[in-house]
C-alpha cells in the first residue's frame, strides 16, 4: 500500500481469532479475495464516534480473537482511526458466509462524507493489493437481519474510484508561464560570466541599456579606444545585441553596458620571466657595503717544550745557590 494518505494503526489481532488461506480453504471448502464486507458496529445511539470508542471496538474484537472466538475482523474503521486487526489475506470471522470470499471490515455507526472518502481509500489500497476490483458487500448480504444496511455501498464506490482516478492521473502539466505585463522596461537577458579585461576597440560609449530602439539609446558616458574594462556579465538585449555589464555595473544592478563588438579580450602583458639561475640582489641595496665584520681573535695556543728533567734541576739548584749566597751576604 504505496499511498499513505491516511494512517493505519497496527494492532494485531490473536492467531487464534482467523484462519491462514490454508485453513480457510480447509473449513470453508473455498478461499478468495473478492469483496469486502463493511459492518456497522452498534448503534449510533450506543456508542460515540471518538478514537476512543474506536479503541473500544478494536479492543472488543482483538478479545474476542485471543480467546479464539467470533466476531474478529481484518480492519476497523472510523473517521478519527483506522486500525489494521488481521492482514487482509487471512480470513477474520465476522461476515458470516461471506468469510472465505470477503475482507472485513468493521465501521463506527458515524457515517459522515470523510469516513466515507476514507472507506474509499481504504477499498483502493486493497484493489491495488490484490489487484482485481473488489465487491462491496454490507453484512446483511451475508446474514439477512444484521444491521448492516444503512451503509451506502455506491459511496465506497465512488471515493474508491475517485482515489484510483488520483492515483492514475497523469502528473499535473506545470502551469503555462505567464507573459510578463506590457511595460516600459526591457527584459534584459543578464548572464553571468567570468570575470575578464576588455579593451575597447574604437571610440564608444557606455549605454543605458533601457532603450527600446538602437535610435533612442541613451549614451551614460564616452568610451576611448584603449580603455580597459573589466566585465563580469553580459546582457542580451532583446533588440539582438549583447553588452558587457562591467564590474561596477553588474554588482549594483545598474542597467549600463558596452557593446561587445566594440570590445576585445584583453589580458595583462606578463614580464618576461626572471632569469633565476643568478641571485640578483634587490635592486635598492647597497652594493659594497657590507658592513665590516671584525674577526674575533682566536687565542694562539703556546707550544710546550719537552725540558730535560736534570736540566731543570740544575736550573733550581742554581737558583738556590744564588739565594743562599745572597742571604750569607746579608748575614756577612
Ligand atoms: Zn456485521
């Protein structure tokens, strides 16, 4: 069931309250999916049309299933709710002779123009799932003397063909745009482009592209030959001729633009390239002036002289000779 125009509360009815199509097809003699049978639960008098006392049917019947007793049913219905019981492939217990050939499905008494739109759409998905038309049926087709009759079977039908007429209609055409009301300005097709320089090629000018005829354009300011402009738009005008929007323009929305006959790609003349294998220096710093470093002296180590140890005692002795012959001089 592909559409979900309506939500559909699971609560799944006891195994013990129906049969598999096997044991339909046991008891019954005979199992199909044909028809769905809609019963009127109650009275209108007796119970109320809320989800509550939807809830209450539900609850009623999912009892009866657990304890293996009839009436069960595949779906109950009302405007509020709708509640899934018993997969509709399975034969509930609830329309009699109908069982083996019929989905049932149990209504609150509350019959408005929705709940009917909604048993409508409730009776397509189950004509999509089995894929065949499936008949109404009220239960007192089944078992003359139920309450069953009051339900309008051709409004089932109805809502049900007018969902399927929903569903199979082709997708709404988008609507036909509408011609733009006749007016004093001009619909200029703008598009964006990369932003370029043009050169401008002969003298011209920058038009107010609001005109409606090449005689009653309107010249913003001269143009000279030479000038560089960058662009970033072009705007068809619908007379045939296309503007460069500049920059300026462009981005303030300002409807002015150049001609682009009058106009020739231009690009910025690129330096021949450095020859890199020299490190030249800049050319504002100081050649030959580099500020004088001046070396740190390194410490010259003295070489050490290998002295013959008995020279440098008689070296000693020596000294201490001399001492002593000074101080017996002093004594003397
Ligand atoms: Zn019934």
């Amino acid at each position: 069931m592909a559409d979900n125009s309506y939500a559909i509360e699971v609560k799944q009815a006891s195994k013990a309250g129906y049969f598999t199509p096997a044991e339909a097809r046991s008891y019954y003699g005979k199992y199909s999916r044909d028809g769905v049978t809609y019963h009127w639960w109650n009275s209108p008098n007796a119970i109320g049309g809320s989800a509550k006392d939807h809830d209450s049917i539900v609850n009623y019947l999912n009892g009866r299933a657990a304890q293996g007793q009839a009436p069960t049913v595949n779906y109950v219905a009302s405007e509020p709710k709708l509640t899934f019981c018993i997969a509709p492939e399975n034969v509930a217990w609830t329309s009699s002779a109908g069982n083996p050939t019929t989905v049932g499905v149990e209504c609150s008494p509350h019959f408005t123009e929705a709940f009917y739109k909604k048993l409508g759409w409730l009776h397509d998905q189950l004509e999509q799932r089995f894929n065949k038309t499936l008949k109404i049926y009220v239960h007192f087709e089944w078992q003359p003397g139920t309450a069953c009759s009051p339900i309008v079977k051709s409004k089932i039908r109805s809502y049900a063909d007018w969902w399927k007429k929903q569903r199979q209609a082709p997708p709404a055409p988008a609507p036909k745009p509408t011609p733009p009301p006749a007016s004093n300005t001009v619909t200029l097709k703008i598009a964006d482009i990369k932003n370029k320089k043009v050169k401008i090629v002969r003298n011209t000018s920058l038009w107010d592209l609001g005109f409606k005829t090449y005689a009653t354009a309107k010249a913003v300011k001269p143009l000279a030959a030479g000038t560089i402009v960058e662009v970033s738009a072009t705007a068809k005008h619908p007379l045939g001729s296309t503007y460069y929007l500049s920059e300026y323009s462009y981005s303030r929305g300002v409807g002015n633009g150049i001609n682009v006959k009058d106009c020739v790609d231009y690009v910025d003349p690129v330096a021949p390239p450095k020859d890199t294998s020299v490190v030249q220096p800049p050319k504002d710093a100081p050649i030959n002036e580099a500020p004088v470093i001046t070396p740190t002296p390194t410490p010259v180590p003295i070489p050490v002289t290998t002295v013959e140890k008995n020279v440098v005692i008689a070296f000693l002795e020596g000294i201490i000779v001399s001492i002593r012959a000074f101080i017996d001089k002093l004594k003397g």
